[in-house]
C-alpha cells in the first residue's frame, strides 16, 4: 500500500516537472550538434523540402518555427552554463563559455621565431646576459632623475655641446665637433648595416632548405625559384640533358656544386711540383713531432671551455669568466692567419735538406 | 616587426604594424564589402544590410570596383593588405549572373577560399518594421540542413558563413544579450538565411521559452561558382601554432567522485629531527638538561 503511494507520488512529481518543462522541450529526430564557444548549432534533420517548396508566408512561418526550435536547443545549452553574477548580486548574469571547437584557418600563418643574431649568438656562447638598467638616471647639473636618453636626458643634449676636448694624441687642427658629428653618422651607419646583415641572414636561414618545394601562397623570390627550377630540370631520367630551355637561359649546364669550383691539378702536369708535393707529404707522416697549429689548438679548446662553462654556471654571475676568457684569446684570436702561413716557413729548413738529395 | 626592412620612426607606426603582423591569437577577422562594376540596387542593399551586422569589424568601399574576382585576385589582394581584412563580400551584376555576391575568406593575403551565391529574395533591414538590437550583437549561428555535411561545397560554404558571421572570440557572455539568430537551411538546392530577434519569454523553470521576432535582413541564396582551396593549404591554414594548446598541469589528478588529488615531492627526512607542537609539561627543566650533557664542552673563553 505504501510502496504503491511512493510510486504515485514520484510519478505525479515527475508529470509536474514535464509539464514545467513543455514549454521549452523539443522533439527532434537527430540531437543537434553544439559549439557553444562559437553559439554555434547544427542541425542534421532533412528539412521538410516539400512544405518548404511553395514560396509565399507559408514558408516563412515553417523557417520560423525550425528557427524557433533549433534556438530553443541551443538556448537551453547555453543557460546550462555555468554562470554568475558580474559585478555583485545586482549585476548581470554572465556565462562562462567555453573555448570554440569548429575548427576555422587562420587569417596569416603562425608566427615563426627569428634566429639569434650574431652578438646574440656571442652573448649565449660567452655567457653574457642582458642587465637590467633603469629607465631614469640621476642628473647632478639639474638636480632631478632625467631620462637615460631621448627627450631631455641626463648629461644634456649632445647636438648642442658646446665643448669638444681635443683628445691627447689628435691633431691640434682637426676640427673636433666635424670630427664627433663624422663619428655619429659612422656608427649609425654601422648598426643599420649589421641590422640589414641580421636580416638577411635570418632570411636566408629561413629559406635554406624549403621543407615542401614552393610556398602555396606565392611567397617565393627569385633565387628559391631558380633553384627550385633547377632541381626540376635535373630530375628527369637524362638528369635535364635534353629539356628545353627558354630564350635567355644559359646553354650549358649548371654545375652541381653551384658555382664554387674545386681546381684538380692536370694528372701530367708539372713533374716537379708533384715530386716535392709528394716528398713533403712523406716527411710529415714520418717525422717524430706532430705537426700541431698550437694557436688553433688553443682557441678550439677554449672556445669549448667556454662553451661548457656557460651551459652550467647558468646561474651563477659571468664577469669574472668573461674577463679571463677575453684575456686568454688575444693573443691568439687570429691565430688562423698566422698558424698557416708560420708553417712553411718553419719547415722549410728541413724540406731543403732533403730535397737537396 | 621581425622582419622590417624599413623601422618604424614613430610609436604610432610601430603600433600599427604590430597590430597587423602575425601572432599566435589573432585579432577578430575584418571583412571588406566591395561593390563591382555594374552593382545594382538590391546588391548595394544587401551590403550595407551585412555591413550593419558587421559592425565594427567590416569596411564598406564607397566606389564601384570594377574587377572580376574569379579571373583575377590581385586587386583584392591588394585591398585585404591595405585594409588588413581577410574576409570579402563582393557584390556584382549582370545579365548571366543576376544579383552576384561572392563570399571570400584569405590567408596570408591570398585568396584561400571564393564561393560564388546568388541572391533571390531580398528583405533589407530598412522593409521589416520592428526594433532591432544594438549593433555588435554576437550572433547565434544555427545551421539546418544534411547538406552541409554531405555536400563538400556546401560544408565549405558553412566554414565561410561561421567565419564572416562569428565576430569576436569571448570567454564569458551574458546572458540577457543573447539576442541575434542567424539561421542557415539548405534546402532543395538553395540556402535560406533568416535572422532574428529573440524574446525570451516565462516559462515553467530556469531556462526561458524562446519567441522570435523576424528581424534583420533575409536572403534566399543558390550557390553558382565555388573558388575552393586545395587541400595542403586548406590544411596550411587550419595548422594552429604549438604555443596555443593549454598546459598540462602536473600532479594534479581527479577522482571519479570529483575530488582534486595533488602530488606533493618530499625529499627524505629525518624523523628524529622533526619539529613537533611544543607541550609545555614535557619540556626539559635546566637540571635535567645539565645532567643529561654531563661532559659538556665549556665555553671558549676569550683571551683578553
């Protein structure tokens, strides 16, 4: 008797919340699909195509209603959010919406990140990190904090010194302001030009190995379509012998290497340069001491320790360091140049004594 | 900004250019409603009904162009790098082509995608009389019909309308403002749009009955020529950087029940050492400790 009552009850309560609920419930063959991050909803049911056939108010009034229901759906998904109050208890309700799931292309292609300039690549190898300076620095002339440059900065407006020392190992009669206005315009100069130099690197870094062979959108200059266009010639089965070429296009082959030539001495050439090649070659691989560029050596190794040391002091202050590794390399920063050409003439000596046979 | 060749002098230039270069969240799409030759009245209306709905992000040519997008795109290309609009409306006529309106999408200043609609019926905004909602309303996009998924064109087709119509991205919305419908159906081969107001009226619970007020303008649409893009850069174009996807969050896991279990990394310790509440009975009176020292170390006295 009990349990019949319960059942009526729950069953009663159940038909009252359906009834609440008529109002806003709709009945539809394939649930619709929702992205509520765009208010986006799709609706798959075939719509009545022929009730929709006949023009006129009709047709209208069916929209209307297909409308009506697809934004009821969409509206109940929406209000299901979870929402609050903006601004206090008497504010608005505002939904949190969640991020938007159609997947849509994007206006211009992701940004890509720009290779390290050659100070920056320095600076990672040596270790040096930025400081930090403060904007405002102070002026004792004027007694405030001023700017540390542009508008009003401390220590005056340069353009108009009214001082120009002469330094102690110039010319008593050069002029001295041509001589720092000359010396601005060189440095501007200078930085513009390394900035160009950086940007044309990176440019060409960026375009070194084309990944996919031409860029769909047509950002393709000159030089990648050249090369692009040679590739495809080669790739034939007579490696490009008999393509066709356009007016103005040279006619004999284009090296592979691209233009840097390796010269190959003539196999029956000059006898005697070979003879004391060859000979020089043997006293190398025979003798006792090896034959070592020191300066190379040392700045390889340094250059290494250098290396190392900045990947693992990370932390750790780098002045010190930097000092000591500036003074180590001096000495043997052009130790290229030097080591090539010291070692003729160190081994020279020797070389007479045995070509002299 | 990377890669200027010519720096900007001013912060104003610099602004503008940063505004317009590529980043990993991109600004809200404008698009760009450019009349042909030959537009005549009701294609004139249709883009200014649109530009209406489009506010603010949408820019209305006030001069006839005379181009021809299907055979030549530089001149909207042109235009979308001066405007920095990536979505076009451009609206035609002529005795073949009735009442033309292509619907265009680019990427990277280039014409990704061209579809080709013709426009039947016309309601302007200006011939329904009733209120409208205020300008910049996110719409509601609701879109009917099995062709949309069947159809390639037509799926593209719906891809175009989502991306013009969208408007800004935005994580939380109120829920009064939700006032605009537009409503797509695609129907025996033509396209149906109709937009409109939406009442929210009582109803039993929480959620409100929906009413609706036909609005804003209304078009019966047929598709004519489709421009699409290829398929690698159609998928160029959808690639989405790596810096977008959200961060994990680690040792953070949860349960069924909806409990939030963290993970916390302890080094050893040792437990003999450990800082315990301090009870006041049990603490060592100096006596004891004294005792308990026994052989302790005196102080190092300071010679004087």
């Amino acid at each position: 008797m009990a349990a019949v009552r319960v059942e009526a009850v729950l069953a009663a309560a159940e038909e009252q919340e359906a009834e609440k609920r008529r109002s806003i419930t709709v009945e539809k063959e394939l649930e619709l699909e929702y992205d509520l991050g765009n208010l986006l909803a799709v609706d798959r049911n075939p719509p009545p195509a022929a009730a929709l056939r006949g023009a006129g108010p009709r047709r209208e009034a069916l929209l209307q209603a297909l409308a009506r229901d697809n934004t009821q759906l969409l509206m109940s998904r929406l209000w299901e959010l979870p929402a609050e109050r903006a601004g206090g208890a008497g504010g608005p309700l505002v939904a949190q919406l969640p991020e938007p799931t159609f997947r849509l292309p994007r206006e211009k292609p992701p940004p890509k990140p720009r290779p390290p300039t050659r100070w920056e690549q320095f600076a990672r190898l040596k270790g040096i990190r930025r400081k930090k300076k403060t904007s405002l620095v102070w002026d004792e002339q004027a007694k405030e904090w001023r700017r540390r440059w542009g508008y009003r900065r401390a220590g005056g407006d340069p353009s108009r010194a009214w001082l120009a020392e002469v330094p102690a190992g110039a010319d008593p009669e050069e002029d001295q302001f041509a001589r720092l206005r000359r010396e601005k315009r060189e440095r501007v100069a200078r930085n513009e030009l390394n900035r160009l130099r950086n940007l044309a690197r990176a440019h060409r870094a960026g375009s070194a190995v084309p990944a996919a062979p031409l860029h769909p959108t047509g950002h393709q200059d000159r030089d990648e379509l050249r090369r692009v266009a040679r590739v495809a010639r080669v790739s034939t089965a007579s490696l490009g012998r008999f393509q066709p070429r356009l007016p103005k296009e040279s006619a004999e082959p284009p090296s592979r290497s691209g233009g840097k030539k390796r010269r190959f001495e003539p196999l029956l050439g000059n006898l005697a340069a070979e003879r004391s090649r060859q000979l020089e070659l043997l006293r190398d691989m025979g003798s006792k001491k090896p034959v070592l560029d020191i300066t190379r050596a040392v700045n390889k190794q340094l250059r290494q320790e250098e290396a190392e040391a900045a990947a693992a002091n990370k932390g750790k202050k780098q002045s010190k360091r930097g000092k000591r590794g500036r003074r180590q390399q001096r000495p043997g920063r052009s130790g290229k140049k030097n080591g090539t050409r010291r070692q003729p003439q160190q081994q020279k000596p020797a070389g007479g004594g045995i070509g002299g046979r | 900004l990377i890669y200027c060749y010519r720096k900007p002098k001013t912060k104003r230039a610099k602004r503008f250019l940063e505004k317009r270069e590529p980043k990993l969240n991109e600004n809200t799409k404008n698009a760009m409603l450019i009349k042909g030759g030959n537009a005549n009245l009701t294609v004139t209306e249709v883009l200014k009904d649109i530009y209406a709905v489009k506010k603010p992000f949408a820019v209305v040519y006030k001069r006839k162009n005379i181009t021809r997008p299907f055979e030549d795109q530089t001149s909207l290309e042109f235009f979308s790098k001066k405007s920095d609009c990536s979505l076009f409306l451009f609206g035609s006529h002529n005795k073949k082509r009735p009442n033309n309106l292509i619907i265009g999408r680019m990427f990277d200043y280039h014409v990704l995608d061209m579809i080709e609609l013709g426009v039947e019926n016309f309601v302007s905004l200006k011939d329904i009389k009733n209120s409208k909602c205020p300008e910049g309303t996110k719409p509601m996009l609701i879109f009917a019909g099995d062709m949309f998924d069947v159809n390639e064109e037509y799926r593209r087709l719906k891809s175009l309308l989502i991306d013009f119509f969208r408007g800004p991205t935005v994580p939380s919305i109120r829920l009064a403002g939700l006032e605009y419908v537009l409503h797509f159906t695609a129907v025996d081969g033509k396209i149906y749009m109709r937009s409109y107001k939406v009442l929210l009226k009582k109803s039993g619970c929480k959620i409100p009955r929906i009413e609706l007020e036909e609005m804003g303008p209304s078009l019966d649409l047929v598709m004519r020529r489709t421009h699409l893009a290829s398929d690698d850069l159609y998928k160029l174009s959808l690639k989405q950087p790596k810096g977008l996807k959200p961060k994990k969050k680690k040792n953070i896991s949860h349960d069924v029940f909806g409990t939030t279990y963290g993970r916390i990394h302890m080094q050893k310790q040792d437990l003999s050492k450990l800082q315990t509440r301090k009870m006041k009975g049990l603490k060592k009176r100096p006596a004891e400790k004294s005792a308990e020292d026994g052989g302790a170390t005196p102080k190092k006295s300071k010679s004087a």
